[in-house]
C-alpha cells in the first residue's frame, strides 16, 4: 500500500447564483486554485474524487465526465460521491 494524501484545497467565492460563470467554469476555477495552494501541476495529480450533490442542480447526467477532461483529468481514475447533505465531508473521507 502506498501513501497518499490531500495536499491543496480551494473554494470558490460563495454567491447565491453565478450568472457570469457555468458550473464547469466555477470547477475550473477552484482547481486551479487548489493547485496553487498545492504548489503542484495536474501532471503531479494521480485522481481526484468529485464531491456533487445532485445532477438535476448542475443541469446534466453525470456531471463529472465532461469535468474530468476540462480540468485535466483524462486518463485518471475519478471517483464521484453523493450523499444528500453530507456530500462534502463524505468526498473528504473517500479522497
């Protein structure tokens, strides 16, 4: 077994709706945020787990397919966790 770790992380500012930006847009935002805090490149990054509460609010099936090759994912393993409310914490427990 290998070590692994979280080792960026990032938000993007809260609003109660983005008109200027999809949700795509805001995704690529708060990874190339968390990159930088990391101080690593998406070359450096083996996976990612996708923390989305629920398809009908991002207006797409399986939002995390498209997203994966916007935010430079292709040809990595992803893994996608929702659980109502508890989204967030339970994608921090998973990654």
């Amino acid at each position: 077994m290998r070590r692994v770790g979280i080792v960026g992380a990032a938000i993007t500012p809260c609003k109660g709706h983005w008109v200027e930006r999809t949700y795509y847009g805001l995704s690529q935002m708060a990874v190339k945020e968390c990159l930088k805090d990391a101080a690593v490149s998406v070359k450096d990054v083996d996976g990612v787990v996708y923390g989305i509460y629920n398809d009908i609010f991002e207006l797409a099936a399986i939002p995390e397919h498209p997203l994966h090759g916007i935010i430079g994912m292709t040809n990595k393993p992803g893994m996608r966790v929702t659980n109502g409310g508890a989204t967030g914490a339970y994608a921090m427990l998973a990654a």
